[in-house]
C-alpha cells in the first residue's frame, strides 16, 4: 500500500540459467558481530560453526560452465575489485570474469593463517556463516595462500550471488572481509549490473523482492522488464512467470487489494510482461486490474478513482495510473473503446481538479470539501506517473495537447529547486534508509520521464544522463547496488532504491 496523501545476451560460452526455486541461505548466527574496517571490508568475531549437515548443504558443488573447485591457476582473467587488511595481512578477491567464478587470497601472512570465501545469494544480506568455502592455510615457510575456484551465481537454481574473501591470522580470532562483489556476468554495462544487482533482492520462494515488497513488487518487476526491452538481457525474464505463479492468489486475486494504486502499479507491469511473453494470461489480468479500479471510480467531486475502498481520498496518484493503464490497454486490444473512453474521461476530470498546479505540477490529491487541489506535496512520482499517463494517452489519441502537458510537467519537474537541486532529481524530505515507500517514487518519476524523452525526440538526455552520472558516481557499491540519493552519499540499498535506480539507467541515453 501507499498513498503519498497518507533477447539474452551472454558470452556464447555461458549457458544461460535454467528457471528453478531454491531456498535463500540460511541467515548468520547472530554471535558474529560486525564493524566496519578501514579498507572499506567487515571485521568480525566468528559465529558458533554450523552443523555438518548445514555445512554439507552449502558447501554442495555448484557446477556452470565449471565447478566450484576449479584451480585458480587455470583462471583466463584475474580481476582485483576489493581487498580488506588485518594485521598487516592483505586479503583479496580475485573475480575470473571469464568463468564467473572467483578464487580468494592472503597476502603478507604467516603460516597457519586462513583464507576463503563467502557466498551469499541475496546480495550479502545473509550467507552461510561457517561455510568458508575453499579454506585454504597458509603452510610453513610461505607467506601467501590461494583458494580454488567458486561460482558467483548458480545458474541451475537462478541463485544471482555475490562473493566475498575472508580470512584470519592463525594466532587471533578476528576475522576480515572484503566487500561483496561480483563478476560481469549478466553486468557488462551499467544497466545490466543494476538490473543484476536487483534480482540479488528477488526472493524465489515468495516470488516477491526483498520477500514482502508488494506495490514496490511490482515497480521493481517493471524495471526488470524495462531492462530486458532496453538491453536485450532475457537472463531474469523467469521473474515474471514466478511472481504471477507464486502470488496470482494473494490478496483480493489477480493482483488486486484494497488500495487502487496497488492495483494499478501491478496492471501496469502485467502489461509490459504482455509485450515481453505475448502470455494473454498477462494481459487479462492487467484488465481486471483496470476493471476494478473502474470500480472504484464515482460521482463524488464529479469523478475519479478513490484511493482505497474504504473511500476516504481521491488522489493524483491512483487516477494517474488509471489513464496510464487504461491507454495502454486500448493500445493492445482490438477494436477498444472502453479504455480508450476511460482514460479520456479520467484525464478530463483530472484537469478540472485543478491537481496540476499554476507552476506546472502535480500536487497530491483532491479536497473533498472544495473537489479541488489541496496543495499537499508534490511527489516525485505524480510528476511522472501522469506524464506517462499522457505520453500514452497521446499515442493513442493522437492528443496534442496530452503530450504539450506531459512537456510542461516534465520541464517543471527538471528544471524546480525543489525536486531537481542541482540538477539532481530528489524525493521531498528524500530519507537516508530505503525501507519505505518513498524509496520507490523517483523510479516511477524518472521512468516516465524516459517516456517522454523517447516521445519528443531525446530533450532530457541531458538530464538523465547527468543523473545516472551522478547516482553511479555518488550513490553507488561494489556490487552495483545502489542507495536513495542520487547525487549521493551511498547509505544503503534495498529493492525500492534498486529498482529507481534501474529505471535510472533504463531511461538514460
């Protein structure tokens, strides 16, 4: 819920991943404790070992082009993307770009030292603690020692991962890590890495990001998709048929609750799955998402979608969506003219709401008392949710004056102090943390502004690029995972922050 009122492309020698569920890692017994190192790594006191057979379970041999195992010797590429340093010791992750694996080392060590891997599958958020896969120690009359090879990802299970080294000096318990990183599997530029970076966060037994993400679900499901149109990249295209499969029943069924806006995200990205799979299945329920939003629509104020169906708002945003999902399914369905009328209609009421603002913006809902603006804030994501409502009403309608609004929003949104300082687009009252959901909102504002640089002829490449610029300069970690402001710093990361990030770097030229 949320109301701000209230084509695979791959080395031909990697196959690509099969589609299977697997369960995430086990999470780390809460006896190791962690602290930030100087070299930009974890150091911390080891957790209680874990069971044989938990360690039978994640030390099992993966096996992709390789498996885990292999000599580091016979690595084509070798790739030093993080190191951390303990008592003078150097620990290093060395990434086989080639391969998709990684070895790890200790360098300027002692005998009895240690050095191994970490792997975890859902982007460093949990890894089997204990695993240590690949512990090598270093022998009597050496200062150095190399693990085997280990694969980042598992393509039989769809695992994306990520690895780490990690090591020890033989005579303390203290324990380092370098950051997380990964190799450039599935992440050869930076659209595919955020896009890689992002299904990290997939959960694949919920078929839901970060396990419970519901109306930023389907935001970041829309990204994913978006990458797939926008790279070529098909790798994650089994994230669609898993979410619909594991989550077709949830809730109100078909993707409906009882907020419209939830409602209406989810039919969005159920059309863009549409064009991706030509799967009808897809496109009916992006119908029934709109029917019931239809619904929710009524006399009072003259119109409109209420927000919830407790119906005590009417907001920009659910009725944004409307006009968007409504034209897009006219443009789909032969012979419409019942979205095509909707979606009209709605944006004839929108505008004697008067919710578009004298400065060219969109404020956040409807006065019930007046049945006009009510000068709440202007959210990113209204900006661009009725932009592309109006680039997509244009498309189908051929309204002229559609788009020269969509212009108006889209100037006004670039070019305000108080969304675009700097140049750099930024959430009102934009938090450090990314669990909430204003996470997600500049990932809709961005993706429709996308829309509509793609509609008049790139006049904001500029401005996307100064943005992505920024965000993979500024906001960004060694696994391409990003944080909520874009012209930084990088605080943390979660699948809201990921995914505006992806929509980032899909509307970048």
């Amino acid at each position: 819920m949320t109301a701000a009122a209230a084509a695979l492309v791959i080395s031909a020698a990697l196959p690509a991943p099969a589609a299977h569920a697997a369960p995430s890692p086990a999470t780390p017994s809460p006896a190791a404790t962690t602290r930030t190192s100087t070299s930009g790594g974890t150091t911390h006191r080891p957790a209680a070992p874990a069971s044989s057979s938990s360690l039978a379970a994640v030390n099992a041999v993966i096996c992709n082009k390789y498996c885990d195992g292999r000599d580091a010797a016979s690595a084509p590429s070798d790739r030093v993307p993080v190191t951390s340093t303990l008592f003078g010791r150097t620990f290093k992750l060395h990434v086989n770009d080639t391969d998709a694996m990684a070895s790890a080392s200790v360098e300027g060590g002692q005998a009895t030292d240690e050095v191994w891997i970490d792997r975890s599958f859902d982007g460093g958020q949990t890894w089997s603690s204990g695993s240590k896969l690949g512990d090598a120690t270093i022998p009597s009359g050496s200062t150095s020692r190399r693990t085997a090879q280990y694969n980042v990802d598992d393509w039989n299970t769809n695992g994306v991962g990520a690895l780490r080294a990690c090591g020890k000096a033989g005579d303390r318990a203290d324990i380092s890590c370098t950051s997380w990183a990964r190799s450039t599997w599935n992440a050869w530029d930076r659209r595919t890495a955020a896009a890689t970076a992002l299904m990290m966060r997939f959960d694949r037994t919920t078929g839901l990001f970060d396990s419970t993400g519901w109306w930023t679900g389907a935001n970041a499901l829309t990204a994913v998709i978006d990458n797939i149109k926008r790279s070529g990249m098909t790798s994650y295209q089994y994230a669609i048929a898993s979410t619909y499969d594991k989550n077709i029943n949830a809730q109100g069924g078909q993707f409906r609750n009882g907020y419209l806006d939830d409602t209406g995200w989810w039919g969005l990205a159920w059309v863009d799955a549409y064009d991706v799979t030509g799967d009808s299945r897809y496109l009916n329920t992006a119908r029934a998402d709109a029917d019931y939003m239809y619904s929710y629509w009524d006399g009072t104020c003259g119109g409109g979608v209420w927000w919830s169906t407790a119906r005590t708002s009417k907001n920009a945003i659910e009725n944004s969506l409307y006009i968007q999902l409504d034209a897009e399914l006219s443009q789909r369905i032969s012979g419409d003219t019942t979205y095509r009328t909707r979606a009209q209609q709605a944006w004839t009421w929108f505008q004697g709401t008067g919710m578009l603002n004298g400065s060219n913006l969109v404020n956040d809902g409807v006065n019930l008392s007046t049945c006009k603006n009510n000068g709440d804030v202007t959210w990113t994501y209204n900006q661009g949710v009725l932009i592309d409502g109006l680039v997509q009403l244009n498309r189908l309608t051929g309204d002229a004056n559609a788009l020269a609004v969509a212009r108006r929003i889209g100037d006004a949104m670039t070019t305000s102090g108080y969304l675009s300082p700097g140049g750099i687009l930024r959430e009102p009252n934009e938090s450090d943390s990314c669990n909430n959901d204003g996470a997600s909102f500049k990932g809709a504002a961005i993706r429709g502004l996308g829309a509509l640089n793609t509609a008049v002829g790139g006049a904001y490449n500029t401005y996307l690029s100064r943005n992505a610029d920024s965000a993979y300069g500024k906001d960004r970690n060694s696994l391409d995972a990003y944080g909520p402001h874009w012209a930084g710093p990088f605080t943390q990361t979660n699948h809201g922050c990921q995914h505006s990030a992806l929509d980032l770097m899909n509307a970048a030229p």
